[in-house]
C-alpha cells in the first residue's frame, strides 16, 4: 500500500485531552449519522476518553445530494463536547475505492466498495494513522454487530439482531486488531438507537439513514462510473441474440427488473462479458451454484479454516448464512460447497463465513463459481 501522506486537523476547540490509561481511550469513526453519533455518546457514558475522527472524502460524479458529513459529525462532536478532527483521505479513497469500483465494473464484476473502505482505509490507514500520532490503540464504529471475548481470544460476530446485522462488511478487519475493536450498538436496534439520540438532544437524531454510495453523492452509484453505457447484445443462455442492453454498467447478476426483455418464464442476468459487451440471461436454475471460491482472503478464526470445516456462508449482506462446507484452502482464497445452490454469485463481491456460534471465520472475494 503506498505511503499516502495523512495528517488529522482538529475541527474544534474541544483539546485531546485523556484522562484514562490508553486501554480507555478510543477514536470513533463518525460520518455525522444517528448510529456513529450515538456510539460516541455511549462510550463517554461508560467512562472511556473519546475522540471523532471523519474522513473527507471525494465525490466521483457531478451531483447536488449530499456527500460527506463531516458538518455534521463535528457539530455533533461539539455538542457532546468531545475532541473531533478530519483526515482528509482524497488520495488513497481515489486509488484504492473509486479507481477499484470503477475497474471492477469495466470487467463486469459487482464491486463492494463499502467492505474496501472499511478494510483499507478505517482498519489500516486512519487506524494506524490515530494509534501512531495519539497513541490510541481502540477503534470504534456504530456497526450493527458485535465483538465477544471467548476462552480462545476476541471474536467479530453477528450484531445480536440478525435483520440489521452489519458485520459482513466487518471481515476485512486485521485479526491482530479485533481485541482493539469496539461495537457499542451490538445489543440494540435502529429505533432503540435513535431513542438514545433524542433523548440527548442531538441535531441528527432523525437524520434518514443511508442506503447509496457516498462518493456518489448518496445518488446512484452509476453515477460514479465513467463508462460501460455503450449499448450491446442481450443474450440468451444459449448464445443467441434476445435484444439489446443499454450498456453493461446498468446490470448485475441476478438483476431481474430493467432487463428491457419479456420471456415466458421469468429471467435473470447470468453472466455480463464486458469485453463482449454482452450480457446473458437465464433462469433462475440456470443461474444458481453449489460451488463457490474466492480470493484475497482475510481470516479471523485460523483453526477453522481448513478442509471440511462445515460453516454457514453469505453472498450478500442481507439475508441470512447458509450452511456450506470448505472444500480448499490456500494462501490465496478459499473454496466452499453449499448444501443448496445459491442464486446468482457475483464476481467481485464478498463470500463470508461464520461459524454455528455467529462468529466471522473468514471471508473473500468471490471470484468462481459451479
């Protein structure tokens, strides 16, 4: 990873001031939402030194909705009278998020750039960044998941209500840093959380949550792509000509709505060649796997990443695991066969697996599939 030149810059008057050994001190992660909001109000009640930390970041497209938060996040900070400071990320966000999201499409892959932000930039280089200027050691974000303290170490595991759970897009996180890592929205719910805010008094208690990319300006994430529209053949699973498609970047597999194709039974994106320019549809059947692998692995749970480890595995961050069993290990990724095949894996996006006691064994990138 390159040596991106990071510097923080206080946002308020509020001096970092700590009065707490550092195995009390601990930066949040804020993006002026209710959740991260909230997560710092928490961790002062609980006696712990606080410190905002918020990213800038760049916008990839022209837009007028609204991007980064940091206003927010710093009045926030000022109204809990906590020490806030910005770090410009605009470098490392460009070439590792956006310039990555952007590539991963032009191959017709679906990308998760909100794994990768949490994965290159908060755990790595804002984490190493605030350990090695303030000597804060703890990170702290208000993700729906929890972190549990097992006989055999620190454990990242599934937030306790299953429907908001958010730790999928948790796996990235150094194992070395999952005792340092702290979740205090673990036990609660959305509305419970945002019953916190008000009852505090702060400014962002009924701020809508967020649902779309935010270097698109919360607007659609086509928005950022610079490419991929130019239109092309709509093909059958066969290989024969159906139609034509407004341009690889509006699809994804599985995408069943938008095709701009009527059929008897109903279909569903298989495959996007963008080299081709083409995208194929099939059934539902025609398009759902036992076998999956994937790559650029992370893993949090050693001893269970082996050969016939039987885990329960996620292909997106909705929805609940299903029971799978690992079939390869290597340095490079991991293979798992489903008990049940799994409707339409996406290339570039995430393979996550947990064990039956909710904890986060290991994930990937999914990169093949049969």
């Amino acid at each position: 990873m390159n040596d991106y030149k990071l510097e923080l810059v206080s946002s308020n008057t509020a001096p970092w001031q700590p009065k707490n050994e550092p195995s009390r001190q601990v930066a949040v992660m804020m993006s002026g939402g209710v959740d991260s909001s909230v997560t710092a109000h928490l961790l002062r009640e609980a006696g712990w030194d606080v410190l905002g930390i918020t990213m800038r970041i760049p916008v990839a497209c022209q837009t007028d909705k609204r991007g980064c938060c940091g206003a927010d996040a710093a009045y926030v900070c000022g109204q809990l009278s906590l020490p806030h400071y910005f770090v410009d990320v605009t470098a490392p966000f460009n070439e590792l998020i956006i310039d990555r999201f952007r590539a991963e499409y032009r191959r017709g892959r679906t990308p998760n750039p909100c794994v990768d932000c949490n994965t290159f930039l908060k755990f790595m280089l804002v984490w190493d960044l605030v350990q090695k200027e303030l000597g804060i050691e703890s990170l702290a974000t208000g993700h729906y998941a929890e972190i549990k303290q097992t006989d055999n170490g620190a454990r990242l595991c599934r937030g306790r209500n299953h429907a908001k759970d958010q730790s999928y897009f948790l796996y990235g996180l150094p194992s070395h840093r999952v005792g340092h890592f702290i979740l205090p929205l673990a036990k609660l719910t959305k509305d419970q959380t945002r019953d916190i805010a008000r009852s505090i008094g702060i400014g962002v208690a009924e701020k809508p949550e967020s649902m779309e990319l935010c270097f698109a300006g919360e607007g659609d994430y086509r928005d950022a792509l610079i490419d991929g529209n130019q239109p092309g053949d709509l093909l059958d699973i066969d290989g024969k000509t159906i139609g034509t498609h407004k341009g690889v970047a509006h699809y994804t597999l599985g995408q069943r709505r938008g095709l701009g194709y009527a059929a008897g039974d109903p279909v569903y994106v298989a495959r996007i060649d963008a080299e081709a320019n083409t995208v194929t549809l099939g059934t539902r059947e025609q398009i759902s796997y036992h076998t999956l692998g994937a790559g650029d692995v992370n893993v949090l749970i050693g001893e269970q990443f082996c050969s016939g480890q039987a885990l329960l595995g996620k292909l997106r961050s909705y929805g609940p695991p299903h029971p799978c069993e690992i079939t390869k290990t290597d340095d490079k990724g991991f293979t798992v066969r489903f008990e049940k095949p799994q409707f339409a894996p996406c290339p570039g996006q995430k393979l996550v697996l947990y064990n039956d006691a909710d904890e986060l064994v290991c994930g990937g990138t999914i990169e093949t599939f049969q």
